[in-house]
C-alpha cells in the first residue's frame, strides 16, 4: 500500500517521496476484514491464472505496488505473473505497463525475459520467466553473513550485469539503463549452476546521464526534449540506495553501482542495509582486501571517492577475477555474545518486533511532521523512523528489525550510558536451522549499539503475531468488549522457577514510554501491576485503532504455583477493555530476571581480511 497523504500533510511530500514502502504487516495483525480481502484477492488471482492453464501457482512476493505469482504452463515452463494493486491510483498502476516496456527492452542471460503483458479490465499482469534458485535475502536469512568466496563470485557476476545495463551501444535507444533498486532481495541465486539473477525491474529507467556526469541525449532533438532539471529516478529501497538517488539527483548507472556496493556489503555482514559500514566496515568481514577496500570507498559519505572506488572496482575486475580463493565456500561458526535460548516447537511463530523509546535514537524530531500521514505501514515498519536519524542509529533499529526475520520471541533492554553499554535479554529461537544466522544478527545489533555514543533506554518485544488477540467495535464511540470465549495466551515453563525477589525483572523499571500515547485506565493498570508480581516473562502490548483494538503479546510464566491467579488477571484485563479510551499503544515488557551483559562503546570493529593462503583455512 503506498503513503497516502491526509490535507494537513501536504506540505510534507517532499520529505515522504524518500519512503518505498516495501514491507507489508503480517497478515495476523490485520483487522478480520482486511486479511479477509487480502486472501480473497489472492485467491482471485490463483483462480485466474488456473483458468488460462497454469499450474503449481503461488504466492511468492508482495509489496508496494503489487503481488508476484509463480506458476508452469504446459510444457512445464517456469514462469512469473506480477499483478498491480487495483486499489492504487491509475497512473501508479500504469507503471507495471512502463516496467513491461523497458524489460521487454533487455537481452541478458542473468535477466528474466518478458513474455506478455496482459491487462483484465482494471488488472494489469506482466508475464516473464521466472530466475531459478532463492532470493539472496533469504539466503543469507538462511546462513548469516555470506562465505567470502561467495560475496566475490557475485561481485563479478553483477559487475558484467552492469556493464551490459551502462553500455549504451546495446540498447535500442542508444541510452545506459538504471535498474534503480539492486538489493539482496531482487536478486535470485541458483546454487547448482552458480549463476545469479537480476529481478523486478519497476524502479528501472534509461540513465538522464552516463558514468561521467554528462548528459546521454544522442542528438540535438532528444537534448532539447528531455528534462535535466527533474529527476526520472524512481526511488529503491532506502536501505540499500546511495545518496544521489536518495536526494533526487539525475538517474545514472552510478545508482546501481551504489546498489551493488550496499548489497554485496550486506550480504558479507549479514545486515539487511547499507548504514552499519561505519560501525562495522567492510574492511572487517573476512573479504579479500581488495574488495574490503573498494566496498568501504563505495560506501564513504564523500561522493568523488565513492566514484573513485567504483571506477576503480570496473577497471581492476580482472585483477578481482584471478584472486586466489579456497574452492568451496567457507563459512565459520558464529556464537552469540548475548545468552540465545533455543527450543523445538510444533507452533508456526509469525515474529513481529516492536520497539519503544525509539525518539532518542533520533537528531532531529523530523517524526513529528508524519503524524497526519494516513498510512498504516508508516506507523509499523521502522523506516519511517530514518528521518532525523543518523546512519549508526539507522543501521542499529534495522537490525533490530532483522531478528523479525527469524522465528523468535523475547525481549532486549539496552541502556547506553557514558561508561558503556548495558544489554538484559531473554531471546528465544524456535529453530536449530538459524542458529548462525540469528547469532550474527544479534552480534551486529550489539556491536553497532556499541557504536552508539548518546545515554538513554531501547526496550523492545519480539512477539508472535499469530497470538494476536482482536477486538472490533462499530464505531468510536462504542467501547471495546472482549467476546466470552476470547483469551490472552500464555505458555508455562518446562520447569518452575523460584523467584529470587532481588533480582526480578519489572514492567515498569523505567516508568512511562514518551513514545506510546495510549494511557491506561488505573484499574487495568493496577491488574497489570498484580500481573508483575508473578514470576514471568514476555511482553503485552495495547494497540488501539478507532474500531480495532489489538492485544499482542508473549508471556511465559515460570511460577507454577501461580497459574490460576495468572490465568484470572488476565481474564479481569479482558474484562475492563470497555474503559479503554484514546488512540494508541502502551506496552509492557518483563525478563526473567537482570542479568545485565556490559559492553564498552567502540567506533568501528577491527580489520579482518580474507587469508593469502586459504589453504591454510579450516574445512
């Protein structure tokens, strides 16, 4: 769903035109309505992909301009049909034709190959073929900070994907082309045949200028009509885009060339953006030296040596071509420097992360002016909290954001104070498989906390969102009324825990949360206060729209004794919903216990190169 803008905050859309919202909320915190439609409209578009012959359909890929659907056709053909919104604005949902045009327009083995582009009354679909093998986000979900060799494989791969797109002499209109939002995401890895894939081409368009910064009208007419005032930019991901696109500036192919450097520097890492390269400089991550070296000037804040290093990364890949590498990918074990639980579970855990105090984190309260944006994933998704931030504070919340990735529940207290950083935890992991990979980004969120020098408090709840209880009134002026059968989930521990009555964790260590603005009735206040009495932990959290009340939540209780006295306060939570007034959210958090781990400030992680001999490396 693209930002919609409500009338007071239409002088805002210049600062709103830097938010791509790619993400979508979990289809469990939706009202019952909307996941509703949703499904409904999924199912919609599975029917008529049936219709018309195609089998093994599927949901692959959603985000803010559309849904991705695999399927086969007959001679068992892998192919991709990529459906706009309906419910966007026409010329939003024109540009799936414009994206059709151009893709139609490349002839790359490593880019999918435009089939049709069909449209079904008010439904636009683009037929292509489908890249093989795993998006590189997912991969490196799966396995945590890539294997050098592999970052390097890639490297070279996409260097001559963006060779051919920067060629004019091999385009039709004799113009480099942009693809405007590389990211690990939009690229398909096939392991078998190691080759790697460039995907969804709806940010590209033909380059207003070329490597060198001068114009790439052809003639004395396309001079004449094109624009050099305004940019043709579309924006990427702000993850992972460099500045230039960011701040508008004229589209040239070193757009990509900075969406090649944040990727390959997330994907050596393990984040899922660009911003942590101070805290944790590429020169850090194991990579040959070389690389580790071009990757950090690519991504240096001073824009003739982010385009020396690029040139320079161009012109000397053979050189990268004929480095010595081990044979096979190395990947090296990676222990949590936090305590990490892991257990076996037959639940589907659907991990949402929600953060408070988050205002700290930020320089400027630029916030302030998107209260009257009218848009649901802007309240949700911490990207609308970049603005104001500086690129240490980004890259800290999006790891945070990252642990959502993984099937957790939990939560983190970080203290910064002057002396340090303080750190209580209660992190659990429902899957062996992710281990490493969640290991890693824990230890990034920590080290770039580290990196952090300011005093204050980040609090946050990793809760499954398949527990999510909903509420639904009529209108606003009704109140909120739990049904009979509605209930506060909880789990009980596999052993009990004696309190220790000095060391217990307590909802309300560090009072009232400057950035939640729902308060509480006192009487649900005082049964939470009864609530924290109890040897538990998790988090509950009060989010209230004007006809949807939430109770998301994770609570463990390891006081056995006290079950039925937990079971009836959260039962006597549910029965003053009715005295709930405002809009908003209040959350409450408890750990098991302090447990407090202390680690000192840092400003970047040492130098960590790849090995000159990789023989010397251990399988």
């Amino acid at each position: 769903m693209l930002p919609t803008h409500s009338t007071s905050a239409q002088s805002h859309e210049q600062q709103l035109k830097h938010f791509y919202i790619a993400e979508e909320q979990s289809i469990y915190l939706l009202s019952h309505q909307d996941a509703a439609k949703l499904k409904q409209w999924v199912t919609l578009c599975q029917q008529q992909l049936k219709q018309l012959g195609y089998r093994d359909i599927s949901l692959i890929g959603k985000g803010a301009y559309g849904f991705v659907f695999a399927a086969t056709d007959n001679s068992n053909r892998a192919l991709v049909f990529k459906f706009s919104r309906i419910n966007l604005p026409q010329h939003v949902q024109d540009r799936l034709a414009e994206e059709a045009e151009l893709q139609s327009q490349l002839n790359h083995a490593q880019i999918p190959k435009v089939i049709e582009f069909h449209r079904i009354k008010r439904q636009a679909i683009l037929q292509m073929t489908r890249a093989p093998g795993t998006d590189l986000e997912q991969l490196s979900l799966q396995k945590g900070p890539l294997a050098p060799e592999l970052i390097v494989e890639l490297a070279l791969q996409l260097a001559d994907i963006l060779l051919y797109l920067r060629d004019a002499n091999q385009h039709l209109k004799n113009k480099p082309y942009v693809h405007g939002d590389i990211k690990p995401s939009n690229l398909v890895y096939e392991q078998g045949g190691r080759q790697v894939h460039l995907i969804d081409w709806g940010s590209a368009v033909n380059a207003q200028l070329d490597i060198d910064g001068q114009s790439t009208a052809n003639n004395v007419m396309d001079l004449m009509s094109s624009d050099l005032q305004h940019t043709n930019a579309r924006l990427g991901d702000v993850y992972f885009i460099g500045p230039e696109q960011l701040n508008g500036g004229l589209s040239s192919p070193r757009f990509d060339e900075q969406g090649l450097a944040a990727t390959l520097y997330a994907l050596a890492s393990g984040q899922s953006c660009r911003y942590g390269h101070k805290i944790i400089p590429a020169k850090a991550l194991g990579l040959p030296k070389m690389l580790a070296d071009i990757l950090d000037g690519m991504l240096s804040d001073d824009v003739k040596t982010r385009q020396r290093a690029g040139d320079y990364f161009f012109n000397h890949l053979p050189l990268l071509r004929n480095t010595v590498l081990a044979a096979n990918h190395q990947y090296q074990a990676i222990d949590a420097v936090i305590p990490v639980w892991v257990r076996d579970t037959d639940d589907e855990i659907d991990t949402v992360v929600y953060g408070s105090r988050k205002s700290f984190l930020r320089e400027r309260s630029d916030y302030d002016e998107l209260r009257g944006i009218d848009d649901a994933q802007l309240e949700k998704y911490y990207k609308n909290f970049l603005m104001g931030m500086g690129d240490n504070e980004k890259a800290f919340v999006a790891a945070l954001s990252r642990l959502g990735n993984f099937p957790v529940v939990g939560g983190l207290a970080i203290r910064w104070e002057k002396e340090g950083v303080y750190i209580d935890s209660n992190l659990t992991l429902f899957d062996h498989n992710y281990r490493r990979s969640f290991a890693s980004a824990v230890n990034n969120m920590i080290s770039l906390a580290r990196g952090i020098h300011r005093v204050g408090v980040f609090k946050s709840c990793l809760f499954n969102a398949r527990n999510t209880l909903h509420v639904y009134r009529d209108n606003a002026e009704q109140p909120f009324s739990a049904r009979p059968h509605d209930a506060i989930p909880f789990d009980i521990s596999d052993t009990p825990d004696v309190d220790d009555v000095t060391r217990l964790h307590s909802y309300f260590e560090d009072g009232k949360d400057p950035d939640e603005y729902l308060y509480l009735p006192d009487e649900v206040m005082a049964v939470l206060a009864r609530l924290n009495l109890i040897h538990h932990t998790g988090c509950i959290i009060f989010e209230v729209l004007p006809t949807h009340l939430k109770i998301h939540s994770y609570l463990m209780l390891l006081n056995h004794e006290k079950a039925q006295e937990f079971t009836d306060c959260l039962a006597e939570l549910l029965s003053l919903l009715p005295l709930i007034n405002g809009l908003g959210i209040s959350g409450f958090m408890k750990l098991p216990y302090k447990d407090t781990r202390f680690f000192e400030h840092i400003s970047s992680l040492p130098e960590r190169y790849y090995p000159k001999n990789p023989k010397l490396q251990s399988d």
